[in-house]
C-alpha cells in the first residue's frame, strides 16, 4: 500500500511539474500581455500551493499506514 501511495504522489506532483512547466513558457512568450501574465502568475502560485498540499496529504498517509 506504501508503494502505490508513493506512486500515486510521484505521479501526481510530476503532473504538476509538467503543468507548471507549460504555464512558465506561456508566461515567457512575447504575445502574452500583462492581464495574461498576472493570470499565469497565480495560476503557478496555485500549483506550487497543490504540490505542498499533494506532498503533505501523501506524507501524512503514508506515517499512517506505516505505523499500523
């Protein structure tokens, strides 16, 4: 159960990643206007927000089915 709990959130947090990563080269790009780029500054912020959260809930899972 360990294993697919740590599957699960390496999955998950590189998900994010990749999404992250797309959202930065969006940002980057010359024909994005400001309203844009602010839009795609919180949207990473988000992202950065769920990958703490998917990390902590996965962390907290997994001390649990540890210590049973």
């Amino acid at each position: 159960m360990l294993t697919l709990i740590r599957l699960s959130r390496v999955l998950a947090l590189l998900a994010l990643a990749v999404f992250v990563v797309s959202l930065i080269m969006g940002l980057a790009g010359s024909e994005a206007g400001a309203l844009e780029k602010i839009v795609l500054l919180v949207v990473i912020a988000g992202c950065v927000a769920s990958a703490a959260q998917v990390s902590s809930i996965a962390l907290a899972a997994e001390r649990r089915f540890h210590h049973q």
